[in-house]
C-alpha cells in the first residue's frame, strides 16, 4: 500500500466465531486508546455461527496513528475471541496491477476511474500476453508489461509476474479479461489478492463469442461476475454481480456491448469494495460489509 505521512483513521476488518461481547471488547479497545468509531458494520451468519464486522475509526486528538502498534495491541484482544482480523490506514491507497489480454473494456474502466478519483488505488503496472493495449496503458501514464504466454513458457511467465508483484509492492491483482489460465501454484501465491471477471448467463456459454451463443439460444438476462482467484477455475468467492435484461429485438453485437457493461461495472465495484476493506471471505463465499 501506499501509506499517508499522517495516518487519522483506520479500518479494523475481523471474523471470528459468534459470541456475546465481541462488539462491546471492539469498541472498548477503540474508546481505551482514544479513538472514536466512524462507521461500523456487522453480520453474523447464523448457518456458520460466525460474526463479521468492519469498524473505521479516527483519532481524537489530532495526532498520528501508529497502526502496526495499534494492531499488536489488538492481538490481545483477537486471541481472546479467536478472531481473524486486519488493521490498516484508512487513507492507504492500494497498489494494483491489471492483467489484460486484447478486451479493452475493463481495463479502460479500471484507469478511467482510477484517474478521476473514482477508485482510490495506484495502478503500478499493466501486464498483458499481448502488445495490443501498450498505447491505452500509455495513455493514462501507466507502465505496460508485455509478457508472452506460451505453453512453453508459461512457467517462466508466472515467474515474471509474482516476481513484479513482490519487487512492486503490489496488494491487489485484477485479471481484467485476462485469457490466461493462472496455474495452481500462482493461484495459491495470489490467494486473497486476484480478482477475476467472467460472463454468467443461464445456460452458461463457454467458449468463443460466448454472447452470440446466448443470442442464438434467447437468452433474456445476461451478467458477470466479479470473484477472488481460485485453483478451481471462475469457482472462487463471489464478491459482485451485475446482470442487465436483453431480449429478441436486439442483435448479438448489442449483446456483446451490454455485456461489456456488466463486467466492467461489477469489475470495479468489486475491486472498490476489496480495496475499502469491505470484503471478509466466508469460506467458499464472501461478506461485503457496506
């Protein structure tokens, strides 16, 4: 992450089994070193018995906040209620790479909202298996990686890219139509920190041009679906979903155009509500803590 000289705020994000107290030793931690609450949400699943929540917080006295102190401190309290929790600068801007391959639309979207200030992130790279899309890269100042992927040299390729993702810093990785196969072992490195958008239309399409197959079947909603990276091919934790209604009048390249839209728009808020801190994974699903 990129960190603030001056952190006044910060977000505690934490699971663990559901029992009384949990929010009142939360808030008590809180109010005994001086802060007070912003925002706070929670849920507790009653089918797992677990308690989620995500609690900003801000300093009252105008001083810095020292969040890895704060956080050692907490542990304490994390231990008590077997907790999994994270602690970090609110202000933090997460740095970001974008996998893409020839599909423009997502990541257009991802740079044009990261330039306006619509997502608070750093896009420290671009990577693609293409050439294609170096200039749209160029075009928002950002540095474009091209990577070639072979069955020969895939290996290699995967190297290169966890390898930037280390030298980089790198908190987030956004396969933004990328038309690869991430191997196991990348999938395992990057566990909790990819994300990953695909069509979903009933029945499901695979395959090439896949919304002209749904044209041909008539197919009245079509979607995406935003989840984190997984071994286990587009199965990972759901973090969003968009889905649009189509119908008979329309050609298969509007199809094709109003899917663009769903991925790009469930694209991003998945990766703005990963990057607020807002997403506790649930084992195989998630809770987003609006």
């Amino acid at each position: 992450m990129t960190r603030s000289p001056a952190a006044t705020r910060g977000v505690l994000s934490l699971s663990c089994p559901d029992r009384i107290g949990i929010v009142h030793a939360v808030s008590g931690f809180l109010a005994k070193h001086g802060f007070t609450i912003v925002q706070s949400q929670q849920f507790g699943a009653e089918d797992t018995g677990t308690f989620f929540m995500r609690v900003e917080f801000a300093v009252c006295d105008g001083e810095s906040l020292d969040i890895a102190a704060l956080s050692a401190a907490f542990a304490v309290v994390a231990d008590d209620f077997g907790m999994t929790f994270r602690m970090v600068d609110a202000s933090s801007r997460q740095r970001l790479v974008i996998m893409v391959s020839k599909f423009a639309h997502c990541l257009n979207d991802l740079l044009f909202r990261a330039s306006v200030g619509g997502l608070d992130i750093d896009v420290v790279a671009v990577v693609s298996n293409h050439p294609d899309l170096g200039r749209l890269a160029d075009h928002y100042g950002v540095p474009f990686r091209h990577i070639p992927v072979t069955p020969d040299t895939k290996k290699q390729a995967e190297t290169e890219l966890l390898d930037l993702v280390e030298r980089e810093r790198v908190d987030l990785v956004v396969l933004a139509r990328y038309m690869q196969i991430l191997s196991d072992e990348t999938c395992h490195a990057l566990a909790g920190r990819a994300i990953n958008i695909h069509h979903s239309m009933l029945p499901s399409f695979k395959g090439a041009r896949p919304y002209h197959q749904a044209h041909a079947r008539g197919v009245k909603v079509i979607g995406a679906t935003a989840h984190y990276v997984t071994a286990d091919l587009d199965e990972g934790p759901i973090i969003e979903q968009e889905v649009l209604r189509v119908n008979h009048t329309m050609s298969a390249e509007t199809f094709a155009a109003r899917g663009r839209e769903t991925e790009s728009k469930a694209l991003a808020t998945a990766v703005r509500w990963h990057t607020e801190n807002r997403v506790v994974l649930n084992g195989s699903s998630t809770v987003v803590l609006l």
